[in-house]
C-alpha cells in the first residue's frame, strides 16, 4: 500500500487487502456469497484507482466553489464528484447502499460500509450518502411510479439531493408522535404549515426536494396520525430561515418555515397516516449504516494516532515507545473490534428476522459505535495535542460529526430505553436471577412491612 497517503497506509492492511478476508467477518466466512468477494474487491479498486488520486483534485475545485459564495454552506459540489460518479458506475458500484443494486446481505454490506467511512470521497461518489440513501429507500419501497419517475430516479442518478424534513423546535422530537407540523387536504392539494429545524443538506444547493413528516390528523390511534409527503425545495412558501452551528460553527442542517405550501395530493407518500409505517422502514437500514461508516472512522482516527505516533518525538524517545501511548493504541483496536463484531451481530438479525425484529441489536450498536470512535478520535486528539483541534487535521470535523451522530436518528437516551424495555420483556422474573439476587427471610418472618406491600414495597413475587 505504499501509493497511499502516509495517514491512510496505516489503516489496517487488512481493510484494503482484496484477497484477504478481514479477520472480523471470518465467524461469518459461511454467509459471503461470492458476490461479496467481488463487490468488495470492485470497490477497493474504485477507491485506490480512482478516489485517492482524486483527491487533491477534488480539494482544489472544493476551494475554488467556496471563494464564488459568502459562506460554505452555499458552496456548490465540485465538478469532479461527476467524473467518479461515472466512474462507479462504470465499475458496477453505484447506489450499493440498495440491495437491489448491490446483490449484498446486511452482513456483506458491513464491511463495504466501513471502507466508505473511512472514505468519505468514495461514499459520496457512489452516491451512498445520508440522508439521500433514506429517501431514495423511501421512495423504492413506497413511493408510486409518479413519484419514482419525477425524484426517485434523479437521485439515483446523482443530478439531485434530498433532506428528510421531520425535527422540530417546539416540541421533544425524539418522540415522534410530538411532530406537530399540519398536512391538510384542500381539494387535489394538501396544504402544509410547520417548523423544522436541523434538517441535514438542506442548504446545499443541489437539494431539490423534502420527504415531509406532519400530521394529517390529531385524533384516532397515536400512531397512525403522522404521513410522509413529497416537497419540492423550491415550492412558495418554504423558507430557509438559517443554517443550524454545531459547536459554534455553521454547518449544511437548515431551519425551515413552511407557510401554507401547496403540493399536489399526489405527492402524499403511501397515503394518510402511514407515516410510522414508513419511518420504521427508513430508520432501520439507515441506523446500522451510520454505525457502518463510522467504524470506518475510527479505524481512520486510529490511523492517524499510528502516524503521529512514530514521527514525533517526547521526554527522550518516539511516542510509539511511550507506555501510554501504546495503551491507547491498544484499547483503541479492542473497542474497534468489538463494536465491529456487534454491527455484524445486527447486520445478522436483520438479514434472518427484519429490520423492526432486529431493532434492539441497531439500538445496541447505534449507542456503542458512534461512543466508540468519539472516544478514539478524542484520544487521537490528546496525541496531535493543538494541531488535533485545528484547520490542518481532519479530527475536529470528526469530532464534531460523531458527536452530532450521538443524536441524529434518535438520541442515546431513545436508544437505551428501546434495549432496556425489549430486556426486560423478555427475561422477566427468572429463576438464576431470584437466586442470584438472594433474599432476607427475615422481612416476611417478622411482617413489619406488610402495611406499605403495594406503595413503598413491591408485594413479594410480583412483577414492577
């Protein structure tokens, strides 16, 4: 790998070996087909052939975008992005996000996942990114050939982006029965009124459309009130009021007013009151592909702590020979493997039993991952010391993207509840637990509890 950059030839080997299986998949070594051999080897060429030496083309067009606007987020893509969006198409390995295209498991996808992490250039042009990768699944699964015709093939195509219009200020929108935005019917119209906010790639101006979450009724079941609907960008009434900062500084997740826009009822997705129906299908593959990505990235941050580590010098010896740094090293692959060893575990149930069976193994590693590498980037920080935190390294922006993934599609907290509720649905009282627990005799022999059994004490054998 010695055509590499320095700080990527000191990614694993193993990530960019196409004759290798990379040692975490060998439990799994009975599930790859050999279209995974293959797909994974097509993409390994399409990122060393064609998206590392793109590179420092891309960084110069990226440069000479951003002096035509007042500020990044205005900035249009690079030209170049089309060349390898050509190019991967070429190669067979555009939109591999759907398994339509790809002909790859959940599992099998995994590791393609990782490399398009530490990648991102590559993610981008095999136009496998969030949130187009949501809606164009949306759009798939549910939309009507009308809908597939007008959007969903300009964005397989690349010519378009998206944004998923659903977080709103005024309400706790982790909860998604809040989402108080109004769709209401007016003859071959609906008319929409909201407010959102951090709604990712809505300012970059190759975002053309919204997929929609509102209400189309605030009464019947809880759950069968929300819809999705179509958007255009650029339909009257839709007002981007500001970008959103992360951390202070401004970032493409927009804050929109939409004043009474009209859209045709035809743009309404699967039809009223389906919209938890299609969120649960959006969310799952969306969640674990996220986790995907960014063991990528920590294997990247990992990288950079190996590079740094032998090229600089401190209290009389390399800081590769430093104790404590080694140990950094260390726990760093240990968290690595087994967050990897989990996301499979999960690609795994979702491959046999479903996204929605599989949501408390996305939960786990939707939780774990993104803790995970924010912890390897924070140490890869310590080890850069103030170069970590500045414009010369790429560790702040990790940092500020895992960070914010902490909370994209769904706190922790959300995530936790869902483990923590579907754990104890299904253990329960047990045995090994009432007789690892113990008990003292000695409460119902004396019986000076029995007037609080009830309210302040559980009543001995039943459930909480």
């Amino acid at each position: 790998l010695t055509f590499l950059p320095p700080f990527l030839s000191a990614m694993s080997v193993q990530a960019l070996d196409k004759e290798a299986i990379p040692d975490g998949l060998r439990p799994f070594r009975d599930r790859l087909t050999p279209r995974f051999l293959e797909a994974r080897s097509q993409v390994i060429d399409f990122i060393t052939q064609d998206v590392i030496p793109a590179v420092p083309e891309f960084q110069k067009q990226r440069q000479a975008e951003l002096d035509k606007v007042s500020h990044q987020i205005w900035a249009a893509e690079p030209p170049m992005v089309n060349d390898l969006r050509k190019k991967a198409q070429a190669r067979k390995i555009y939109n591999f996000f759907l398994p339509e295209v790809s002909g790859l498991s959940v599992l099998e996808y995994a590791p393609i996942g990782e490399l398009l992490g530490a990648f991102p250039l590559a993610n981008l042009a095999m136009n496998c990114t969030a949130p187009d990768t949501g809606n164009m699944e949306v759009l798939e699964k549910y939309g009507t050939p009308e809908q597939k015709e007008q959007w969903l093939k300009p964005l397989l195509a690349g010519q378009i982006r998206s944004a998923f219009a659903m977080t709103e200020p005024g309400v706790a929108s982790s909860d998604a029965t809040n989402i108080s935005s109004r769709i209401e019917r007016d003859g071959d119209d609906y008319v929409i009124n909201g407010h959102k906010w951090w709604i990712s790639g809505a300012c970059r101006p190759e975002c053309k459309v919204f997929i929609f979450l509102g209400r189309t009724s605030f009464e019947g079941a809880l759950h069968r009130q929300q819809s999705m609907i179509i958007v255009p960008r650029d339909a009257p009434g839709v007002k981007i009021i500001r970008p959103m900062a992360v951390f202070g500084h401004e970032h493409d997740h927009a804050e929109i007013v939409f004043d009474d826009v009209r859209v045709p009822a035809t743009n309404m997705i699967l039809g009223e009151g389906r919209g938890f129906e299609i969120a649960q299908g959006r969310l799952g593959p969306g969640r674990i592909h996220h986790c995907m990505r960014t063991i990528g990235q920590a294997e990247a941050a990992l990288a950079a702590i190996l590079y740094r580590a032998q090229r600089r010098k401190a209290f009389g010896k390399v800081l590769a020979k430093q104790d404590t740094l080694r140990q950094v090293v260390a726990e760093a692959r240990i968290s690595i493997e087994q967050n990897r060893q989990l996301c499979y575990l999960a690609a795994v149930m979702a491959d046999e039993v479903g996204f929605k069976a599989a949501r408390k193994y996305i939960a786990m590693i939707k939780v774990a991952a993104p803790r995970m590498a924010l912890k390897i980037v924070d140490d890869a920080i310590q080890v850069h010391g103030a170069h970590g935190v500045g414009q010369d390294s790429k560790l702040s922006d990790m940092y500020t993207g895992l960070r914010t993934l902490r909370v994209a599609d769904g706190p922790d907290i959300v995530h936790l509840n869902t483990i923590a509720k579907m754990e104890m649905e299904a253990t329960g009282d047990s045995a090994i637990g009432a007789a690892v627990s113990g008990e003292n005799k000695n409460v119902a022999k004396y019986g000076k509890f029995k007037h609080v059994e009830g309210r302040l004490a559980p009543v001995p054998g039943s459930k909480l």
